[in-house]
C-alpha cells in the first residue's frame, strides 16, 4: 500500500501538470473555446506569430490581427476586419469575441453580439469538426479538424493585406478564382484599405505595379527566370530564395527565408503623396526593423519618365535619352528635360514602307536593360532568341524582341551575346526602357536598314580612329624615349649641385631637387629619395587612404615632422593639370583652416604633393564611417565654424579670388585638435576681381554637392561653392549623406528629406513623423 507522502506528491504532480497545461498557449480555437478579447493564440511550433485583437496607436477602434510574437515592437501583418471595425478600443470591448460556429462559419462579433466580419469554407461541404488555427508562418486558417490535420477550408493567406510574408503568395489562383493584391493601410492608425497597391498584372508577359489611387509609380519588370528584371538588388540577398509560377493553374511570386533567425517581410506604405514598397528585416539589437530594399528609389523607377523609345540612365546627365535611330518627339520639351512625350524613329522601318515582309531592317542590342513595359508585348515560349529574331523580323509591326527566360542557356543577361529561351516581342513603342551599370538583360530594338548603315559607318569610322590614334601613340612613345635618352645623357654631363639654394635655407636635413619649377611655384621641392625614405619605401602600412587624385601615404621627415604625401597614380581621373593647379593655388594660400602644402616632388613620370600629416583623417571618416565616437555638438560646430571661415578666405580675404568647386566631408581634414582645413584644390578656379561666373564645357566636382545650374550648364561662381557648403553643412547636422536612403521619406537624398520637411512646415503641417526618423 502506497505511502499518504507518496499519493500527496503524485496528486499535487497532478495538479501542478494540468494547471500548466490549462494556462499553455493554445494556437487553435472550436465551437466551445472561442477567442476572448483579452486572449491571445500563439502559434505552434516556433511560436512565431501571435492573433489576437488590438488598437492601432491614435485610434478609437478594434481590429483582429496577426502580429509577430517574437519581436518586441508589436508589428501587425495581417488584419481580418480591416473594413468593419469594432467601435471602441479593446478595453472597452470585453465581450469582443473570435468564434467558429459548429456550422464551420469564422466570426468576429462584438460585446452586443453583432457579428462585424465572417467567413467560411469556400465550398458548400459542412465541416464536420470546424476549428480555426494560427499557423507558424502566420496564416490564420480554417479548417475540418483539430489538431495537425484536417483539410483547409478557408486561408488568410488567400486574403493578404499590406503586409507580404515568407510562403503567402502574390498574384492570381485560377483554380480557386482569387487575386491576391497587396493594399497599404490608410493611416497608421487605420487599417482599413489606402491608396497604394501592388498588383500582379498578367497581360502580355507578367509583372508587378504598385499603384498610388489611379497612377502606377513603379514596375518590376516581367520575370526573367531568375528574377524581375527592374529589381537588381535580389542577386545581393543572402538566406533568401525568389518563387515565380506562369502556369495555367497560378501566376504568383513568393519568396522565402531559409536562415531562421532573420525576420522579414515586403509590404506596402503610403507615405504623404508617396507610395512605397518596402522589404523591411528585424534588427534584434537594435529594436527596430531595418529598412533592406525599397522602390521606387530614383528618378528611373518612375513609370516612363522618358515616354516611349526613350531611355532612362541614372548615371547620364539628363537621365533621359532617345534610343539609337530614334529622336524627341518634343524638341522643346526634352530641351526642359521634360522626356515624357519619348522619341519617334529617324527613318520608318522598311518592312512597314514596302508593306512586305523585310530583308533589311535588323536589330541594335541595349545591353543591361530593364526590358520595356510588358502589357502588351507577345510571349511564345516555344522558340529560341534566333527563331524570335527571325519572327519579328516577318512581323512589320515588331518594334524588339528580347529572351523571356535567360537563366536557359546562360545568354542575354549583362551584355552576353544572347540566349536562353522563349520569345518576348513588342508592337507598339518601347516604353519605360531603363538600363543599368552592370545588370539587366539585352533587349534587340528594330532599326531600319538606313540607321543600321550610319551606325556600322560610325563603327568602322571609330575603328579607323583607334588605329590611327595607336599608331601616332607609338611614334610618339618612340620619340619620348630618344627624347628622354638626349636629356638623361645630357644631365649626366651638367649635373651639378643645383639643391644648394634650397638645402642653405633650413637645417632639417631634408634634401631639395633645384629646378626651374622652383622659382615657378614659390615652393619646396623635395627629391625623390627623401619622400621614399620617409615613407619607409611607399609601404602599404603607411597608407592613409587613396582618393581621386591618387594612394596617400604617412611619412616621417629626418627632423621628425610628419607629413601626408599624396601620390598622382597612373590610373586617376585627375592629371598632369590639377596637379599643377593645385600646386600654384595651395602655395599661394595660407589660412589656419585650409591645409599647408610643404612641398611638391617631379621626378621623371612620378609626382607627388608633401602636406602637413592630419592626424583625424577626414571628416567624412568621423561622420559616416566611424560609429565608436560620435561628434558632439560642440566639435560639430567648430568644424563647421572653421569651414567657414576658411571658405570665406577663399572667396574674399585671400589676395586671390579662389572657387573651390569640390567642397566635400572628403575633402575637409581633422588636425589632432580636430580643427578642420579645407583640402584639394586640384580642380579649383581663379576668378579675375571683375569676374562673377564663368561658364565651362568640362564639368568636375562630386554629384550630390553640385549646385544646379553648375551640374546642368557648366556655369560656376561663389554660389557653387555656398552650394556645396550648405549641403556639408546639413550633412554635418544631420551625420547622414546627401544622397542616402530615407525611410520616412520617398526622396533619396538629404535635401530631398530637408525640402519635404520644409515643404511640411510651410505649409504647417505636423512634421513630427518625419523629423522622428530624420
């Protein structure tokens, strides 16, 4: 017979085992366990997603709503009845109730007993045990039997909202007769259904649109087999895989997450007048969600800002341009840069002018192209990019042809000379044509026989000038080494100590080259020996950075000074010219917040600039690369204090009136007392004291910091500077880049952000969203 110490600790097991098991989560809700207000199901599994019900912040309402679990800022994903709330937020709805009737129907109702939002399964069939689950991906179901098994009657994934997640699919099931779309929510604190909408277009080769109200803001491109063509960043994503289906049951996307402990998810946000799509992942460290991707993101992912057979290229100054054989429609406007009303063709095609079928028009490739708008384009799976060539070439009304499938093959991607497989043709004008730097596809565009002659003329006459152009180079290569052979004789019979009249003026022991450059410059020379010497032979650990210009090294003077010498490397975009430029003004200049220049070295092809060592490198350095200190508010306004003093030296103090015209973070130094001085000069100006502007065909600088009529028509004055000051100056402020990304903003630069700001103040409406995230 068992103890009574025995039976008392098995029964108080008892107890403590079924109290646990009564207050366990539950993921599953039946007839007779409905969902309280008050209550939460947990998903199981992982226990990712949690459904409950909830108030937005700022609302009045109650909604019913999966929301992650695991991440501590509640972010809601999915919304039942986003359309049909509950009035009164959740405290004052404790009758508020989630229930499955025995019949299989899924309710909301609220305290009173109105039902405001219901479902049930999509066919007629009466489920015999109906329950309702929260699944581990987050879809709320409803299905024939608790527990693991039971067929799904009824999915929340059928009915997305703004919020796309890994295994929910985009697009339409025709076999179950759903369109699933995307819809952003009015208001942060209103779920119900806003302006902004991603959509599965499948007319013609299918792609994705996100709509604002009735206007389309971006793109996606069709699918090319491995990904939309006017998305080049999903190459980049590391842990996730990319689904599309073009079958006869279903044309959706869908994407997946296969590294567990990353948290992400698409939506779609409308943000002032803007709509945005946005790939958000979580950042456990920093309690935020971080923004990954988003669209649009430039000027070329608007919807045809260059109109039909024009072409939109982010790195061309203007973006827009008529493709090859084609010209404005609108002179006038393109002259505004207003490329909306796109390009006709120089010559008509002459398959179209014969009215048979043509032997003479051919096609020109647009390598790294986000191929042209899909809608109504022609898609023939069946046949090879030869076979295409050849159909649009018996079709007059083809305008190009591109490969619909380029993963096939390994061709007609980045250039290559073509392949893959199926056909994509097009009838009409090309229109919202992009191309990238290095991604995209090939798109073959049909130019009449004519166009293709005076281009293949243009080749040739290109070809002709490279070979004259290296045949001139070797004879004067040829004559450059009998030249250099005459002089090199000729300093080895009068070389003498020429360096006397520099060595006699200091006693530091550093050695000087006498040369006419001397007296030319006003400056030191220092031979080559002593820069190497001092460098320790150029050493890679000596190496402070390399910039436009050139490798920039830390040396040590025979006296102990440090110095910065600054390299002219073979392969820089600056030459022989800035570096004289810069050696005649920066001589000539001297100021506490602008950088000493100690000396120049020429010797044969090397030439070098000796500067005073900075021992904080760069304020770009300190502003957005170095995240260990951050700059108080006091530094920050001695950096911009001395700038400005310098800059004004510059522009009125100095005995010569000098226009920087690369004023950057990069270019302002630190000193060990983080005292700022303005640096390279190579591509400044001197303007005569009557001078106001000067108007330049060669336009230098650093896009972001150029004023508008600089970047535009070459015309630069003190303005172009106070530009380039003013944008540094909202830099060093805001410790963000000028042309960054911004959440809370569809702008992508710095001054877009503080113009939409400006925009809201002026026209006093709370800004208080937006500076939060500024």
């Amino acid at each position: 017979m068992a103890s009574p110490l025995l039976c008392g600790c098995a029964l108080l097991l008892y107890l403590l085992g079924h109290l646990a098991t009564c207050h366990a989560a539950r993921d599953t809700i039946t007839p007779s366990s409905p969902l309280a207000a008050n209550e939460t199901l947990v998903s199981g599994g992982d226990g990712n997603f949690a459904l409950g019900f909830f108030t937005p912040p700022g609302a009045n309402s109650t909604y019913l709503g999966v929301w992650y679990n695991k991440v501590s800022l509640r972010t809601v994903v999915w919304v039942a009845n986003r359309e049909a709330p509950i009035a009164g937020a959740v405290g004052d709805n404790p009758g508020a109730t989630l229930s499955v009737s025995g019949g299989g129907t899924l309710a909301i109702a609220a305290g009173n007993g109105t039902v405001v939002w219901s479902v049930r399964s999509a066919s007629s069939r009466r489920l015999a045990s109906p329950a309702a689950q929260i699944l581990d991906n987050g879809n709320l179901v409803l299905k024939d039997g608790a527990g693991g098994g039971g067929a799904v009657a009824w999915e929340g994934f059928d009915y997305p909202t703004d919020t796309l997640l890994p295994e929910m699919k985009l697009g339409i099931d025709y076999v179950k007769g759903k369109n699933r779309t995307l819809t952003s929510w009015k208001s942060p604190s209103d779920p119900s259904t806003g302006p902004v909408a991603m959509v599965m277009d499948t007319t013609g080769d299918p792609q994705v649109f996100i709509w604002n109200g009735g206007e389309k803001v971006w793109r996606s491109g069709p699918w090319d087999g491995v990904q939309f063509t006017g998305v080049p960043d999903t190459a980049t994503y590391s842990g996730f895989t990319f689904s599309f289906i073009n079958s006869a049951q279903e044309v959706t996307y869908s994407f997946q997450v296969h590294n567990a402990s990353i948290i992400s998810h698409l939506g779609v946000v409308s943000s002032g007048n803007y709509g945005l799509l946005q790939r958000s992942t979580w950042v456990e460290a920093a309690r935020a969600w971080n923004l990954y991707w988003y669209a649009p993101k430039d000027q070329c992912d608007a919807v045809s800002p260059c109109g039909a057979n024009g072409v939109c290229d982010t790195n061309n100054m203007p973006v827009c341009s008529c493709l090859r054989g084609f010209t404005p429609r609108t002179p006038a406007a393109w002259a505004l840069r207003d490329g909306r009303d796109g390009c006709v063709r120089s010559t008509p095609l002459d398959c179209r002018r014969n009215g048979t079928t043509s032997t003479t028009d051919g096609f020109v490739a647009v390598r790294h192209a986000k191929v042209p708008d899909t809608e109504r384009s022609a898609v023939d799976w069946s046949l090879t990019l030869e076979q295409c060539r050849q159909a649009c070439l018996r079709n007059c009304s083809c305008t190009a042809y591109a490969s619909a499938n380029v993963s096939s093959g390994g061709g007609g991607r980045g250039g290559g000379a073509g392949g893959g497989s199926g056909c994509v043709m097009w009838t009409t004008g090309l229109t919202d044509l992009r191309v990238y730097p290095d991604f995209g596809q090939d798109l073959f565009v049909r130019l009449a026989a004519s166009d293709l002659d005076v281009l293949e003329g243009r080749s040739r006459a290109a070809r002709i000038r490279i070979a004259v152009g290296v045949s001139v180079s070797l004879l004067a290569l040829l004559l450059a080494v009998a030249g250099l052979l005459i002089w090199l004789r000729k300093r080895r019979l009068t070389r003498t100590a020429g360096s006397s009249k520099w060595s006699g003026s200091r006693s530091t022991g550093r050695r000087y080259e006498g040369s006419s450059h001397g007296d030319d410059l006003e400056l030191p020379i220092f031979d080559l020996g002593t820069i190497a010497a001092a460098t320790d032979g150029f050493s890679i650990n000596n190496k402070l950075g390399e910039g436009g210009f050139g490798p920039v090294y830390k040396g040590k003077l025979e006296d102990g000074m440090e110095i910065a010498v600054k390299t002219l490397s073979k392969t820089s975009a600056q030459g022989l010219d800035e570096f004289k430029n810069e050696v005649l003004l920066i001589a000539k200049l001297q100021h506490r917040n602008l950088v000493r220049l100690l000396g120049c070295s020429i010797s044969g092809q090397e030439r070098m600039l000796v500067y005073e060592y900075m021992a904080n490198k760069s304020l770009d350095f300190f502003l957005f690369e170095k995240d260990t200190v951050v700059l108080d508010w006091q530094v920050r306004y001695r950096i911009i204090e001395g700038i400005t003093r310098g800059l004004l030296y510059l522009h009125q103090d100095s005995r010569y009136r000098i226009i920087h015209r690369d004023l950057k973070a990069a270019n302002v130094l630190l000193d060990k007392e983080m005292t700022p001085k303005i640096s390279d000069f190579g591509m400044a100006r001197i303007f005569g004291n009557e001078e106001t502007e000067i108007n330049t065909l060669k336009v230098v600088g650093t896009y972001g910091y150029m004023s508008p009529e600089y970047a535009m028509d070459g015309i630069f004055s003190v303005k172009s500077d106070v530009f380039s000051y003013g944008v540094l100056l909202l830099e060093i402020v805001s410790g963000r880049r000028n042309r960054g990304v911004y959440s809370s903003s569809n702008n992508q630069s710095l001054l877009g952000h503080v113009s939409e700001i400006l925009h809201h103040v002026v026209n006093r409406i709370p800004a208080v969203s937006l500076i939060k995230n500024f």
